[in-house]
C-alpha cells in the first residue's frame, strides 16, 4: 500500500484532480457555513444580477443565489452519485465474482445476460424508466446505479479468471474451505485495486448521467438544488444571463474530469506492472 502511495503521489495531474475532489467535497460538507444565502430563498427584485460582491456568482431567474445552489447541488450530486455508484459496485462485483469463479454454464448465462444488458442505449433505459417511475432523488439513485453495472462485472470476472487457478486458492480448496470463504477471503481482496479503479470512475459516470436527467426533467426535482437542474435553469436564461448555466457547467466539468484523471492514476499506481 505504502508502494502504491508513494506511485501515486509521483503523478501530478493525479495529485491535482484529488485536490479538486476534496475542494469539491469540502465545499458540499461546509456550504451552509461557506454561503451566506439559503440555496431556496427567492426574490424577484434580486433576479438575474450579475456577479457582485453581494453574489459571487449572480442570482438565477427567480432570484436564488447562484453560489449558494451551487455548494448545496454539489451535496445532491455527490451523494447521488456514490450512492448509485454504491449498488452498481455491489451488483457488477457480485455477478462478476460469481461468473468468473464458478465458470461453466453459470459465467455463460450470466455473460450473456451481461451482453443484452449492454446492447440496450443506457441512457434510452434510464429515461424509460425513470419516466415511468417519476422524477425523484430515490428513483434517480436507484435506476442510474441499476445501470452501469455491467463494465464493473467484466472487469471483476476477468480478475476472478486469472485467480481463480491460483496455488493460494487451490491451497485453500484443499483444506476445505466453501466457495463463499474463498471469494470473500481470498480472491476479492485481489481484485479490490480494480475496483476501487472502477468505482472512482463510475462516481464520474453516475454524476453525469444525474446531471443529464436533471437537464431534461427526470431527475433531482426542483426546487432542490443539483448541477443538473441548475443548467436547465440556466439554458433558458442563456442570453441574458450567462452566468446561471457557466457555475454549474464548470462544476461539473472540473469534478468529472477530476474523477477520471484520480482514477486513472489510481490504477497505475495499484498495477505495478504498468510501471
């Protein structure tokens, strides 16, 4: 672990995207202290103002304060996101432990499954769905990590079927230990570094897609604030105040990319055999 430390900390854009992450994630945890506004007070005679030292980032149509949606939106995209990504990591760890392991018909049938499940656009399903079971912050959470599960399960069965013939799990067959010992024990503790990789950038995969449903009205409902939403708010608001959809895109630009470039140094800094 020290090793893989000390791996990471030689690569600077890694280093940098974490700084914006625990920038980002402080500025969720503290906003109420960080914001001198509440995210759902409106005004009509404080609508579209421009950045000013009374608001650092302008006020929207209905004269909410830009900055301070934006700290409270990082908290409902963050959370949304490391939940979905909680039951994606959950369900694509599961099958994939079970399909490489057991091997045979079952990592046919559930390989195949897997295939289908992939052929379908996703976000085709998560509009469908979510407009079937309605715009909520709980649906959102639960049909976005429903999803993306099956890059995780690939990733999970390819490391089960380089372990799987291994001398320590031959070794722990042979003194009796149950299928269930030797995937909790021994082979999924082997492949944690994957999918720590993988759950890194399923986060940024989550936030984009609450930020899209958001954007089109089947996700976080108003007037809760999320990143989202807020560039709805802001596109029809575009001409005359540019400033509403600028604070939300960078936001999610900056935390997405950021994500990605932490778990890309994340997985050459656990793989010593990319160095």
């Amino acid at each position: 672990m020290l090793g893989a430390l000390k791996r990471f900390r030689r690569r600077p854009l890694a280093l940098a995207g974490t700084c914006v992450v625990l920038a980002v994630i402080g500025a969720a945890a503290f906003a109420p202290l960080l914001s001198s506004y509440s995210p759902n007070v409106q005004s009509l005679y404080a609508r579209l103002q421009p950045p000013s030292p009374a608001h650092w980032l302008g006020t929207d149509g209905l004269g909410s304060d830009v900055f301070s949606r934006l700290l409270f939106g990082a908290r409902v995209s963050l959370v949304l996101g490391t939940a979905a990504t909680a039951i994606t990591v959950l369900i694509g760890v599961a099958l994939g432990a079970a399909s490489g392991y057991l091997g045979g018909m079952v990592d046919w049938i559930l390989m195949r499954f897997t295939d289908v499940f992939m052929t379908i656009p996703v976000l085709f399903l998560v509009l469908f769905v979510v407009a079937a079971l309605g715009a909520s912050t709980l649906n959102t959470i639960l049909v976005v990590g429903a999803v993306y599960w099956p890059t995780v399960a690939r990733v999970v069965r390819g490391q089960m079927l380089g372990l799987r013939s291994r001398d320590f799990v031959e070794a722990a067959k042979g003194l009796g230990a149950s299928m269930s010992r030797i995937l909790v024990r021994h082979l999924l503790p082997n492949a944690i570094s994957i999918v720590i990789v993988q759950t890194t950038l399923t986060i940024a995969t989550a936030i984009l897609a609450e930020s899209a449903l958001s954007f089109l009205g089947l996700g976080v409902p108003p007037p809760t604030p999320s990143w989202g939403n807020m560039l709805t708010e802001g596109r029809l608001q575009l001409s005359r105040a540019w400033w509403i959809a600028t604070s939300p895109g960078l936001a999610i630009f900056l935390t997405v990319l950021s994500l990605n470039v932490v778990g890309d140094g994340l997985r050459d800094a656990l793989d010593p055999r990319l160095q």
